[in-house]
C-alpha cells in the first residue's frame, strides 16, 4: 500500500540521490510531486546543489589563503 | 637528466598550497605536514606518469587526496567496519525531522547564494561547517564534491557499499546546509 506523498525525509534523500545517480522512474516523479507543493524541500534542494557548486571552488579558495 | 632537481623544485613551489589543502581534510599541522610529504616522495617515485596532461598542481592533489584517504582510514583503523554510519552520526538526520518525516525547521531560501562564492569570510564559515561532521563524513564529501571522484571510486577506496554511500553524503549535505544556515545565511550576509 503505497503512499500517495513521500515525506520530506524521503523526498530530500532522494534529492540527494540524484545527485549520485539517476531515479527510477516512480522516485523521479515521486520527488517532482513532492517539490511541487514543497517549498522546504526545494529549497533543500537548491541548497545541496549550491553546495556542491560551493564544493568544487575550495581548491581555487585554498589558494587564496583562507582559515 | 638533469630534470630531478627541476621537478624538486616545482613541488616545493606546491608546498604551501599542498599543506593548506591537508590541513583543511586532516585538521592536525603534523599529519599534514607527513601528507605532504608523502605526496613529494610519492610524485619523485612516480614522476614517469606525469605526462603533463593535467596540470602539476591537479597532479601532486590527487596524489595528496589519497595519502589523506589512507592517514584517515589508518587513523580510524580498529573502529567496527561500520562506524561510518552508527554512533552519534545519526544526529543530522534525526534533529531535521519529527517523527513523521517532517522538517522540523524547514529550509528557508538563500536567495542567490553565488555572490558569497568571492568572500573569503564564506569560505572560513564553510570550513568550519566541514569541520563539524564526523571526520569521515566530511572526508567522503570532499572525495566526492571538492575531488569529484566517482561513487564507484570512493566505494571501492573505503571499501563501504552505495547504501552507505548515500547514507554518508545525505547526512554531510543535511549538515552542512544546516550549520551553512546557521553561520552564514541568517547571519546576516546571504
């Protein structure tokens, strides 16, 4: 018995899934629903993708000598 | 050849950089300093496969970030092979949401975060956030979003499964978020 919403714990572990590798078909839309009528999780999920944007800039920051 | 003394002094040239990069996964100056270290007689070693594809300095950090790997893993040797995911290590996950899958503090909007990307004050705040979570949380973060390496890579190196995987880099990325919220977003500079 299926629930027709995931909870946002679901849907923001599969935000960050897919960060690693593509949903299965009933996740993908499962999580699309869900950030529609989420603003938490999609700020979430902004939030994680900024971040690993951020991430990939901390050689470049290195450099200029931070901490 | 003549070239060994050149390619001594290149890497010397890394030093700086190399240890601030250390530093910054191992949190401790002396492990660092061996990292680094490693790293130099590791490139002397193997200077044959540098074939200039990449640049030294992208070179001598994939060298370094795994000395870093093996200092980490050879530091934490003896824990229960899943340490990884047990322990006090739960708490990210569990503080965020109730008892149904809710957010308990739902994640506001940072507006448009990239601007922060040039101001040095961001970066010390993002360290120390990394600093937050469990060494080998933030170690599987790095490998993946700072090194970019592959799931595939990083599962094999630290010889845990995709679940674990995925478990570890939720709980770094709910973390980070969290305390990125915290010390930077709401401090008023977002």
């Amino acid at each position: 018995m299926g629930k027709l919403m995931y909870s946002c714990e679901q849907a923001s572990k599969l935000s960050s899934r897919a960060m690693e590798e593509p949903l299965g078909r009933l996740d993908r839309s499962m999580l699309r629903l869900h950030l529609m009528m989420c603003r938490g999780c999609t700020n979430f999920s902004r939030q994680i993708e900024f971040l690993h944007r951020a991430s990939r800039k901390v050689p470049g920051a290195i450099e200029k000598d931070i901490g | 050849m003549g070239g060994d003394e050149d390619l001594a002094k290149s890497l010397e040239s890394h030093r700086k950089y190399l240890l601030r990069y250390a530093l910054f996964q191992l949190r401790d100056a002396s492990l660092a300093e061996d990292a680094v270290q490693e790293t130099f007689i590791a490139a002397l070693a193997h200077r044959d496969s540098f074939e200039g594809r990449s640049t030294l300095r992208t070179w001598l950090s994939s060298i370094l970030m795994h000395k870093i790997v093996d200092l980490v893993r050879s530091r934490q040797r003896g824990l229960p092979a899943d340490a990884l995911t047990l322990g006090n290590e739960h708490d990210a996950a569990e503080a965020a949401f109730d008892g149904k899958g809710r957010w308990i503090d739902p994640p506001a909007d940072w507006g448009l975060p990239d601007a922060a990307l040039e101001s040095n004050q961001f970066w010390r705040v993002y360290q120390k956030c990394c600093q937050r979570m469990p060494e080998r949380h933030a170690l599987v973060f790095s490998m993946r979003e700072v090194m970019d390496m592959s799931t595939e890579e990083i599962c094999k190196k630290l010889e845990i499964s995709r679940s674990n995987l995925h478990v570890i880099l939720y709980r770094a990325r709910l973390s980070l978020r969290s305390c990125m919220t915290k010390k930077w977003f709401s401090a008023g500079h977002g």
